[in-house]
C-alpha cells in the first residue's frame, strides 16, 4: 500500500530566554498544507512476495524463522563481505627534460676545428679525402701509365676516364674502412711516426685481411711478400721537388694515405688479373675494375679485426657527448684549457704552438697515467683516434690536438686504459681520492715486501682491480684530480714554462701538501704499487728458491752422514762432519 505523503509535524513552540529571542515570535508560522484523506486516494495492488531477494538468508528458513511478519528479519548476524580497493597510483612527476645542447657543451669549437663543420665524420668529408687523395695520385708520373693499362691499354685512351670514374664511384664505400686502416696501422708501426704506415704495419694488414699468399699460382693473381714489397716501393716514391709540402711530410720509408689506396688498387688489380682481362677485353675494363674492387672489400677488407671494423665516431656518438661527461669537464675546463696551452707551448714550430705527440706523451707522464694496463702504444692509440678527418694529410695541425680533439683523448684514454678502484675499497683503506688510495697501497706493498705475508699482498693485488661498474664521467672525475694533484706535486704547486704558468695548487689540502712537497719519491701513482707488488712477488720468490735450496742441502747432509757411518768412520768424525755441513747450509741460506 502506498502510505502517501510525508505528513508535516507540529512546530514546535519557541522559546525565549530573556527577551533574546523575542523578535522571532513575531513570526507567523506558515499554515500547513490541507491533506486529502486517505480514502479519497485510489488504491494501489502490491505485489505479492513470492522469493527472497537475499539468498545468504535462506538459512533463516532452516532456523524455523519462516514464519516472521513480511519485511522484519530476526535477530541474526549479517556477514559483510568487505573488499579491499587499493587507491589509484600516485603519478609519479615526469623526468625534467634536459635543456643540453652539443652545440652549447665544451665540445662546441669542434664545428669551427674540423673540415667536417661539425661533430662527426660526414660522408662528404670521405668524398672530399678520396678526391684530394686521387688528386695527389694523378701528380705521380706513374699514375697515368697505370691507369692506361686498366683501360685496356688503347692507343686513343677513350677507357681512361671512364676508368677514374669508376674509381672515384667504386672506391667511396669502402674509403672510410680504408682511412681506419691507416689509422689503426699506423699507430701500430714500428716508425715514430703514426700517421704513416710503415712496411711492417703493411704487411700486417695484408695479413689480418688474409690477402698474402706463401705460393704463386698459375695466373700469377696471388700476393706474395715479393709482390707485396714490390707494390710498396713502387707507391712509395717520391717524385717532384723534395722541399713540398707533400714531400717534406712524406717519410721515405713509410706511406701516407694516397699511397695506401695506390697500393690498395694495384692489390686489387693484381688478384682479379684486371690488366690482362682488360687488354682482350677492353669494351668490358670498366666491369674487370668495378669486380676486382668489390671481391677486396667483401673477402678481404670486411674480415679485419673488429677495432678497424669499428668507426671512431661510434665512441663520440655513445660515451663522448653526454651531458654527465660534459658537466665533468666544464667544472675543471679553465685548468683543463691552461694546461692544454702550456704544453702546446712548450716545443713552438715556425712561431706555432702544437700540441702534437711529444707534447701528449709528456702531459701523459707528468699526470702519473702510465701504468701496466696504460703503455706508450695506448698513449697513441688515444691520440691518433681523437682527431678529426683532415682532408689536406700535410698540414701541420693534422698531427697535433686541437682543443676538444685534447680532451677526447683524455676521455678515450681514460675509458679505455685507466683502471679506477671501487668505491668500497677507497672507503675500506678511508680514502676519497685515487692519489691517497695508491699512497695506502704502496706503504702496504712496502710492508709485504719480505713475502712473509701472502695474504697483504693479495689483498693489495684485489684493490688494484678495476671498477668496471662505475660510470664514465665519475671515471673521468677521479682520474682528472689525480692528474692535477700529480702535477701539483711535481711542480709544487704551479706548472710554470717559459711563457706560461697554471696553478693546480688548490686540488691538494694542507695536510697533503705538507706530506708529498717535503719528499720527492712521493709514491701517488699507480705504477708506484705496481713496481712494489713486482719487487714483493720477486723477493718472496727468492726466499721460496732459497728454502727449497736449503732442503735440499740438508738433505745431501743427511745421505752424507748415512755414508760415513756406513763406511766406518768414527762417531767424533761423523759429529765433526754433521757439524760441517750444517754450518755450510746455514751460510747458503
């Protein structure tokens, strides 16, 4: 049944506490409505209840409460299932956008150093070296002659164009391989000269590229070491006025880049047999040419060890333009650009500051970086990979740094020859700094050095391991307060020169500067451990020779009295003889 509306109450009546409130009884209360009677209102059917709509409350029928009055639920207790609704993830703030820019980072003067104008190799730049390389060729006597035979050695010459452009088209995809090989070569050669390429360095990329041959064949297309010396010599004459430019760079027993990819061609030339092929078919030279080219790329030239196969580039593009590393550099930029200068400075050619070879090699030394894991070989190896491509071989600046090729080669050298301890260990020995961590080191190698102690020099030998963990740029933070505290300590304070002075002073507290100013074998650096864990390894190797040395001396002692007391001689003569002997191997030890 529908019971209507809901019927109004009564108003209650107001009430009054001194007067307070008295304004309020002024008010009429407003008449309520007229209700109509309940029987003037049309009934509604209501539905009969034929089920519940509780089904956990079916139980209630078993309990004999079936018969309770429609709508009243006894006395019974609910079970609530509750469920748990975790609240919505907290969003999380996006990561800060970096606002880094290379074109705003210390690396920034690179677009002006370069012939590239920019940060990496371009493909144009290649294109530009192999024209300027070609040019060079074409000034050689012998080049044309060459080329002519290629042709089909016509009387009218009409293939020879069509030769150089083929070489011009066929050489551009494998000529940034080829300038890889005469990097990594050269810096392998055993002339002091890395930029060019000794016969011994030759002869080994021929050899890693499986292009030498120990016999000759029929066809005579396999390369010899006949062949291959040969081919040297012949590209590696100097023809024209000996005071050029070219020449004057040129080392009469080494080869330069235009050499190389004359020797390269004329390889390539010898193993397809392209003369012979082109003189009875001239019509088709240009196809023998483009042949031979692709049959030294694909089954010789790809298959040289992976560091040539990988461009330098590749290490700028993933470890060297970071915004951690740059951040590094920028903190120590101005001591990092006054050190730069002052060794550019130091060997002046012609009025011109250079930072070439001699000079790395000696920042190298002076910054204590050398080490068994760091030669002079490793030293090159930075160096040479660091510049940028120059099209012009003979110009002065592509053997030297500039100022960013200077601190790439800080950072490849650090990354790849540089061994950095852990974390844990510098804290275990209560060091912060690397300088400090291998002075620690060196009073323990020296207190080891008698080999009593195995386990010390283990332990030295496990802190010296290298922290393969730890990022690039706290790499590069370590190693670059080692180099200026080492300079520091071997300057005293300031690197003076002639003409400049950097002061690197303030990378050593107080107490440091009092301790390592005061002696000069300061042991800071890493080969200082190194040098002591050999001494203590060799020392304790001969206290082990001479134990055993001793052992065996006793031993010869002992059969010797066997033998006189077996043969009869006196007791007081086989205690004299004991004595002998024991007296003899105590000096020996």
């Amino acid at each position: 049944m529908d019971p209507g509306a809901w019927i109004r109450p009564r108003e209650p009546e107001l009430w009054d506490e001194d007067g307070v409130f008295a304004e309020l009884k002024n008010i009429e209360p407003a008449a309520p409505k007229a209700l109509e009677p309940l029987s003037a209102r049309p009934a509604t059917a209501c539905p009969r209840c034929h089920r519940h709509h509780m089904p956990h409350l079916r139980s209630l029928e078993l309990l004999g409460h079936s018969r309770a009055p429609l709508g009243m639920l006894p006395r019974y207790t609910l079970h609530l299932l509750v469920e748990f609704v975790p609240p919505p993830p907290k969003i999380r703030p996006r990561d800060p956008v970096s606002t880094w820019r290379l074109d705003a980072s210390i690396y920034a003067p690179r677009l002006k150093e370069c012939d590239s104008r920019g940060f990496y190799n371009a493909d144009r730049v290649h294109a530009r070296m192999l024209a300027s390389d070609l040019k060079e060729c074409e000034a050689q006597p012998r080049w044309p002659k060459f080329v002519h035979r290629l042709a089909g050695a016509l009387p009218d010459g009409s293939n020879d164009q069509s030769i150089l452009d083929t070489m011009s088209q066929e050489l551009l995809p494998m000529y940034r391989l080829m300038s890889q090989c005469m990097e990594y070569y050269g810096y392998r050669s055993s002339n002091a000269d890395p930029f060019d390429m000794s016969q011994n360095a030759f002869f080994s990329l021929l050899r890693d590229a499986q292009i030498l041959s120990d016999t000759q064949n029929a066809d005579h297309t396999c390369i010899t070491s006949e062949v291959a010396q040969r081919i040297f010599v012949q590209v590696n004459v100097e023809v024209g006025c000996k005071d050029s430019r070219t020449n004057s760079a040129n080392d009469n027993t080494a080869m330069m880049r235009h050499e190389l990819l004359e020797a390269l061609l004329r390889i390539a030339s010898a193993k397809g047999n392209v003369e012979k092929h082109a003189r009875e078919h001239p019509e088709h030279a240009v196809e023998f040419l483009s042949d031979a080219l692709h049959h030294l790329l694909r089954d010789h030239l790809l298959h040289l060890p992976h560091d040539i196969l990988v461009d330098a580039d590749e290490f700028r593009r993933r470890r060297l333009y970071r915004e951690d590393v740059d951040h590094v550099l920028l903190k120590h930029e101005r001591t990092l650009r006054g050190l730069f200068e002052l060794y550019a400075a130091m060997h002046p050619v012609a009025g011109r500051t250079l930072f070439g070879l001699k000079e790395w090699f000696l920042f190298v030394e002076h910054s204590g970086l050398y080490a068994r894991s760091l030669s002079r070989s490793e030293a090159t190896h930075a160096f040479v990979f660091s510049r940028m491509k120059f099209i012009d071989e003979s110009a002065p600046r592509f053997r030297a740094l500039s100022w960013v090729s200077f601190l790439e080669a800080l950072v490849r050298l650090i990354d790849r020859s540089v061994h950095v301890p852990s974390l844990a260990h510098m804290r275990e020995l209560g060091c912060t700094q690397t300088t400090e961590f291998y002075e620690a080191l060196t009073h323990h190698a020296d207190h080891d050095k008698d080999g009593e102690d195995a386990n010390d020099l283990e332990r030295v030998q496990r802190y010296m391991a290298d922290d393969v963990e730890r990022s690039l740029a706290e790499r590069v933070a370590l190693t670059l307060m080692s180099i200026f505290q080492n300079h520091a300590i071997k300057y005293r304070g300031t690197v003076r020169t002639e003409t400049h002075s950097v002061r690197v002073g303030q990378f050593l507290s107080s107490d440091q500067q009092d301790r390592w100013f005061a002696i000069r074998g300061y042991r800071t650096r890493r080969a200082d451990v190194e040098v002591r864990m050999k001494t203590a390894h060799h020392q304790a190797h001969v206290v082990r020779r001479d134990a055993d040395d001793a052992l065996e001396t006793l031993g010869n002692i002992a059969d010797d009295v066997e033998w006189a007391r077996e043969h009869g001689h006196s007791v007081g003569g086989v205690s004299r003889l004991n004595a002998g002997l024991h007296k003899a191997a105590g000096e020996h030890h």
